[in-house]
C-alpha cells in the first residue's frame, strides 16, 4: 500500500503568512505542519509516499525533507499540482506512483492524536473500494459531512450549510486503485474545484464504502484558529507524554 500526503494549494485563509511560504510549511508547535501527516503514514507502515506540493514554495519540501531519511525512509517522492483544481485533482497526479496499488491519502494540514495503523490494516484485508474515518466536531459545516442511515454512510455533502450530522469527514481516504477512473469522470463543483466528496459518493453509490469513527483528537490546521488549535493539541500531547504536568 502506498502513501499519498496532498499539499498544495496557496492557503489563503492563512494569508500573510503564507505570501512567503507554502501553508504545510508553518510550524505546529515545534516541527513543520508537513512532519505530521508523513509521521501518520510512516507510523501506519507505509513507506512509499509520495508529497503533492505546488505555489512558488514547492521547492522548500525538497529542503527540508529530503529524501525522507530523518523519518526512516529509503526515498521520498514529489509531484506538482499547478493552481487549485481541489482535492480530487491533486490525487489525479499521483496514478502514475500508485502502480495500480491501494493508496492511503492525508491532507498535509491534518494531525491525528491517535495512529491509524489498524484502520490501515482493516483496509488492506478490504477486498475492493474505499474507506473513511469520522470524527465528531462542533462546526461539521467546514467540512464533508455524512449522512448516516444506522451504520451506512448514504451520502457526503461538502461544507453544508445545514450539516445532516455531528461528523465530518476528516482528511485520511483509502482507496483501491479504480480512484484514478473515478476522478476522470469528476466534473468542477460550484467553487471550480475537483471535490473529494464527489470521489467518495461514487464509491457509496457502488456500495464499497466503509468508515470508522476515529479515537482521539483531530484537527486540520488551515485557518488562524485551527492553526493555533492544533499547536495548543500537540504542545499538551508532548508535555502529557514527557509527565511534566505542565498545560496549554
């Protein structure tokens, strides 16, 4: 199973700090946004990952990530995403690098308390489509949300303006390789992006969809207050860890 981390974009809601770097480039308390979605996938066993970068910064990962050593890894991989065709467009990049293999795919301004090592083994013994993880937030209208019939998700609406459950979709999808002739079928959304919810439906209409709710915390960092949010959750992980007793 190969690791895909999408970070490009120009991060505007950040914006000015962003005029001068890539958004997966700013610090999360004490390392770079990026270390964190390639910490995931490292921890969950992947070691062939490839980073999705664009904007004028692309070549600042190189820099700083090299060949992907410092995480234990023999190489890392990078491709460009030219201007902001959305999520969906982004992963379109990568089915060169997927070799026909099931992929697991994190948004490079998404932290996660807890691994998801054993959602990624539940994956691997799926025999065919995909599968998410939901988490219950306060504001699911930032995000995609499913809609629930008992344990099925029968739907995902993106960013609705009247959320039809707690739950948002956060940015962690597996999927089989038929991902790549789902995004050639994705026409541009009202906001002139490639939605990743739209790949999703697809595969809840086939009815290979499966989900897990995850265990605890999780944030993405692309505003100014989820971007402080997640620095005040990974400062209080590390000095629970290090049993300093000290608080964010």
């Amino acid at each position: 199973m190969k690791g895909i981390i999408l970070a490009g974009g120009l991060g505007t809601r950040l914006y000015p700090l962003t005029k001068i770097t890539n958004k997966h480039l700013l610090p999360i308390y004490d390392k770079p946004m990026i270390y964190y979605p390639l910490q995931t996938l490292v921890e969950a066993g992947i070691e062939d990952i490839m980073i999705v970068t664009g904007g004028n910064h692309a070549g600042d990962f190189l820099k700083l990530l090299g060949n992907g050593k410092d995480f234990g890894l023999k190489d890392l991989n990078y491709t460009y995403q030219e201007g902001e065709g959305g999520i969906a467009a982004a992963l379109a990049l990568t089915e060169h690098f997927s070799d026909s293999e099931k992929v697991v795919v994190i948004l490079g301004d998404n932290i996660l308390e807890k691994s998801i090592k054993e959602e990624v083994k539940a994956f691997a013994k799926q025999a065919k489509g995909a599968r998410i993880l939901l988490k219950k937030v306060s504001d699911p209208e930032r995000f995609g949300v499913p809609a629930l019939e008992g344990k099925k998700v029968v739907r995902i609406e993106e960013k609705p303006k009247e959320p039809q459950s707690p739950y948002a979709v956060i940015g962690v999808y597996m999927y089989d390789p038929s991902v790549y002739e789902i995004t050639r079928t994705l026409k541009p959304s009202g906001r002139g992006e490639l939605e990743i919810s739209d790949v999703n439906n697809a595969y809840i209409q086939q009815g290979t969809m499966t989900w897990n709710s995850i265990e605890g915390w999780w944030t993405d960092a692309g505003t100014f207050e989820s971007l402080f949010r997640a620095s005040q959750l990974v400062a209080e992980k590390k000095f629970q860890v290090l049993g300093s007793g000290l608080r964010v």
